[in-house]
C-alpha cells in the first residue's frame, strides 16, 4: 500500500506540477511511445544481456515485494521461536523421538503446526540440517555458528541480487534517455529548414527523452531497487534468528534461555514482547 500511495505521489507531483506551471501534455503523448520504445526497450535489452535467465525470473518475482513489504510478519517470528523451543525440549527429551520429525518435516504434526514456515524450503533445511548435524556429534557451537552464517550471508547475497539488477538499470536510463534526445536532435537538424513552430515542437520532442531516462531512474526504478534491497534485508533477520537459538542450544542454556535469546536478536518492530511470547509456548506446552 505504501509502494503504491508513493508511485502515485510521484507521478501527480511531476505531472501536476508541470500542468499547473502551464505545461502542454501534447508534446510529451506524442513522443512518448517512441521515447519509451527506445529508452525503455534499451534497458530491458541491456537487463537480459547482464543476466540468467533464473535471474530474470528471480526480478520479475521480486518485484511484488516492493508493495507487499517483507514476507516475514511478527507472528512469523513468534511461531518460529514456538517452533524452536518445540524441537529443541524434544531434542533433549528424546533425540529418536526428534529425528522422526527433522527427517520428514512434511509429515511432522511439530512443522504442520506452522504452515508458512514449513513452506520455506531454506528455513526447513536450515532447521533440520542443523538439528541432524548436532544429532551426529556436530556440536562445536563455534564451527556450527560459523557454518550458518556463511550459509546465511549466501542467501542473502542471492537474494540481493533483483536489487543490484534494478539499480544498474536506474543506473543505465539517464544515459539511455541522452541517447534518445541526441537522436531527436539528429532529427531536427534533418529539418532545420522548417519554420521555428515546427522545429520548436521537434526540440521539445526530443528533450523528452532526456525527461523521460532521468525520471524512469531516480523516480521508479531507483526507488523500486532500494525498496527491494530493504525488504530482502529484513527477511534475512528470520534466518539470523535460526542461528541464534540453535547456537544458543548447543552452549547448553536452558530451552527457555535459547529461546530468549532469539527473542532478543530479533529486530525491535518484529520483536514479539515477553508476554506473548511466553503465554505462546505456553500454549504449546499444554499441547
């Protein structure tokens, strides 16, 4: 929603502006679809040319998240604690008992408890991979810590990625826009010999393109690049949060202890407050 209310506040702002200032949108209809085919049709060209095509699907996918915001919600985080405190008291209880369900996570009526996250295949594998790992001896808590965040930093560099391929084309479209007016420019001088009202409309034509590049750039896809890079980073904080408690575990704390500190690395507007939290697991206590 708030993606939504800026885009349109950029455009009213520009274009309203520019009415009341006693500007004509004739010239700039006019040129636009070929303005547009030009600098737009470049960047997208210069997009495939840069990437895979698994990176262009990744962008392409992204780009809701510029309107939806971070896929993780607060209550996200809590049921992932919950989550956690579950696996690791029955991991301490009864580690048979826990490889039935860190084995087949699909199966398991712990995971079935929380759909969304079971639906992240990363955030399933970083549990269950971890958790297995430290069924086999794996347990140095420095060598595991170390191992999720290379793990995690991967992730999220890949993740990064949509971000990076936005902004080198934000990068790209005042140049794009230049060369779209140079060549308006070569089209007026091919009719320099037309009276001034017609080379004038010419003229203005082509500073559309100039226009048109910079404000693709620092007014939409710009923007959109940065949204993106910020939402990715957020989302990120889920999978620190894995880390957290699972390193915590293997320092020996008590499960009520790893599970506060997963709390307290979680980011402040995510954060579920103690009370929650605590009348949650109790909740599944009593479950």
């Amino acid at each position: 929603m708030v993606g939504a209310a800026g885009l349109a506040c950029v455009f009213i702002m520009v274009f309203g502006g520019y009415l009341i200032a006693g500007g004509k949108m004739d010239i700039i209809l006019k040129s636009l679809p070929f303005e547009m085919m030009m600098i737009g049709g470049a960047a997208v060209g210069a997009f495939l040319i840069g990437n895979s095509m698994s990176e262009i699907k990744h962008t392409l996918k992204d780009l809701g998240k510029v309107f939806k915001g971070a896929r993780w919600k607060p209550d996200d985080y809590r049921d992932l604690l919950c989550l956690l405190f579950e696996l690791v008291r029955l991991g301490r209880q009864n580690a048979v008992a826990l490889e039935e369900h860190i084995e087949n996570p699909a199966e398991s009526p712990i995971f079935q408890e929380y759909p969304r996250i079971l639906a992240d295949k990363e955030a399933i594998a970083m549990i269950c991979d971890t958790l297995r790992a430290i069924s086999m001896n794996y347990d140095d808590p420095h060598q595991v810590e170390e191992v999720l965040s290379n793990r995690i930093e991967e992730n999220i560099h890949h993740s990064l990625h949509p971000s990076h391929a936005l902004q080198s084309m934000a990068d790209s479209l005042p140049a794009l826009g230049i060369v779209a007016a140079v060549l308006g420019v070569i089209k007026t001088m091919s009719a320099i010999d037309q009276p001034p009202e017609v080379l004038g409309k010419l003229i203005g034509g082509a500073l559309v393109g100039t226009f048109l590049g910079v404000f693709l750039a620092y007014g939409i896809v710009g923007p959109f690049a940065v949204r993106l890079k910020a939402v990715n980073e957020q989302d990120g904080h889920f999978y620190c949060l894995i880390q957290e408690v699972l390193v915590a575990n293997l320092h020996n704390h008590a499960t009520n202890i790893c599970i506060e500190v997963g709390r307290q690395s979680t980011p402040s507007h995510f954060r579920p407050s103690f009370a929650d939290l605590e009348e949650a697991l109790k909740g599944r206590k009593a479950a």
